[in-house]
C-alpha cells in the first residue's frame, strides 16, 4: 500500500510546458526558462549522473535519447517549481522532503521502493525532486487558504460519512460433503456464530476457512458475492458451486469498520489530494507567465512533452558536446 502511495506521488504534478518560438539558440544552452539557463553541460551531468546507477541504465539501454529528453524536461520542471516557490515566498528543505518520503514510505524498504523507480527510468533525485515538488503545493496551498478537512472536526466528519463504505466483511465457508451436512451447519450458526471454528475444523479443506476471515468487498471470492451482499449480520447459508463436490456453508458475520484512527491517514491523504489539486492550478498559471524555449538539438516542446524535432535527434548530448562551446557556468 505505502509503495503504491510513493508510486503515485511521482505521477503527480508534472508541469505541462509550455514552449514559444524565438531565437534564444545559444549552442551550450539545452533549454532557456524564462531568464534561466540550463546548459548542455548541467543535462550531461544530471544524464550521467542518473546513468551511474545499474538499473537506470538499463532500463534507458537503447533510449538514451528519450532519456536525456526526460531528464532535461524534469530539469526544466526543477526550474519552474523554484519560480513558483519564489511567487509565493514559500521555502522547502531537504529536512522537510525527507519527512515526506518517510510518511510516503511508511515503513517499506526505501532501497526495494528506489530500485523500482530505477527500473522504469526514474532515480533517486526524481523522486526527491517529485516530493519536493508535492510539498512545495502543499506549503503554498496552506498558504493561500486552500486547505480543507484536515481539521480534526473535520476528519471526524468525513469518516462518518465514509464509514459505510469502508466496512469489511467478515467471511467464512466451509465445504462440507453433503446437503444434509450443510443444513445441520447453518442451523447451528445461526443459532451461534461462534461455533464456526468447531464447524470448520470438521471439514478441512483447501476450500474451508479454519477461521472467519476479514476482507474488503471486492476481496471476496465472485461465486460467492451475491450471497454475502444479500446476506444478514451473522446468518449462514449453503449453496453448491460448478466442479466443487458437496456443499458449501457460508457465513457472514458482523462487518469490520476500521476505527477512525486506522483510517485517519486514508483521509489527511484524501484532503491533502484535494487541496493539491488546487495547488496545481497556481503551478499552471505561474508557467503560463514563463517562457520555455528548448534546444532544437534537444527536441521540440508539443502538448507539454520534450519530443525529438521533425527531423529526428541522434546522439545529442555526444553532437552537442562536439560542437557547442561551453556556455556561461557549463
């Protein structure tokens, strides 16, 4: 779960460029961003740098220009991110970015969580860079007032509402050889849920629970759905199944809703999205405001992305270096 909490984190708020036509083409310049440079010599570093890491450099073995555009559009992203913070007078620092990725982590092995990200081309300064950015939204959207329902009155409101969404079921089935079995099964737990332990331990099997089991909704198995959605708190009932011998006794006990406090980080997530969201809206309009002019060497910007230019890119980083004098700062 936390893993996935990380993995999604680096899909969000990827700034859309926004490119314009001029004629900043200085050679050693990979990209201008309003009146900043990044220099061909700070993309060969940060492409360099990435590629010293085994996994990243396979996954981008026989891209490396896809690569190196990826990278430099996340450098340019960098650049933007820092005008935004400048815009609103808002600092993050490294302390603050590794808070959030140990709250992202939660507890997973944070080399398992990097190899992952190495091996669909994304490194360790990505994802510090990506989280960066999230706090960065966040910090500005507290700022200007956009944070909503992360109050404690608040969060208490939303898992009121949500409660009914997140009951579990509390589930067991035992497979037992006949219907005569099966009805002497369920007039017994009906009239005491609690026997069904002993029930189960009678009947062991690859398709007996030992115990009642607690799941979410759509963990439950699809043959047995529709009873256990029409069925009462604590009621039991069999039915037979294609290519199952015998009966099967299922039972549904009382449903399992998570305590506000399990799910207190479920919804400081849900508000946190929310607000960011918001957040996103002040990135965009501070980009509309910043010229984005990118090396033709490098691509050209279309619908937001760093794509090779019409006539195709070969070997850039190794053409630029041969023929671009060094830039101011390379």
């Amino acid at each position: 779960m936390q893993t996935r909490r990380l993995t999604a984190s680096l899909a969000v708020g990827l700034v859309a460029l926004a490119g314009v036509a001029g004629c900043r083409s200085d050679p050693g310049v990979a990209a201008y961003v309003g009146d900043e440079r990044v220099t061909v010599g700070e993309l060969r570093t940060a492409v360099d740098t990435r590629l010293e890491d085994p996994a990243l450099a396979e996954a981008a073995a026989g891209r490396e220009d896809e690569f190196t555009r990826l990278v430099l559009r996340r450098l340019v992203e960098a650049e933007l991110y820092d005008r935004f913070a400048q815009r609103y007078g808002v600092t993050v620092d490294d302390g603050d970015v590794r808070a959030r990725l140990d709250e992202l982590l939660a507890g997973e092995d944070p080399e398992a969580v990097y190899a992952q990200a190495a091996s669909q081309g994304v490194a360790r300064a990505d994802v510090f860079e990506t989280v960066r950015q999230q706090v960065l939204r966040q910090r500005v959207a507290e700022s200007q007032g956009l944070v909503r329902g992360l109050s404690e009155e608040e969060l208490r409101a939303a898992y009121e509402e949500q409660a009914p969404s997140l009951a579990q079921v509390r589930l067991g089935y035992v497979n037992v050889p006949d219907q005569g079995a099966a009805d002497a099964a369920v007039a017994t737990l009906q009239a005491d849920p609690g026997a069904y332990p002993a029930i189960a331990a009678q009947f062991p099997g690859a398709t007996t629970l030992p115990e009642v089991a607690t799941r979410a909704p759509d963990q439950v198995p699809a043959p047995l759905a529709d009873v256990v959605v029409s069925a009462a708190p604590n009621s039991a009932t069999s039915l037979t199944l294609p290519d199952l011998p015998g009966v099967l006794v299922v039972f549904v006990g009382e449903p399992a809703v998570p305590s506000f406090e399990e799910v207190r980080p479920q919804l400081e997530e849900s508000a946190r999205g929310e607000s960011d969201a918001a957040a996103q809206q002040l990135v965009a309009d501070v980009r509309a405001g910043i010229d984005v002019t990118v090396n033709p060497r490098f691509g050209v910007i279309e619908e937001g992305e760093i794509v090779p230019s019409d006539g195709g890119v070969v070997d850039i980083l190794e053409e630029a270096g041969g023929t671009a004098p060094a830039a101011a700062g390379d």
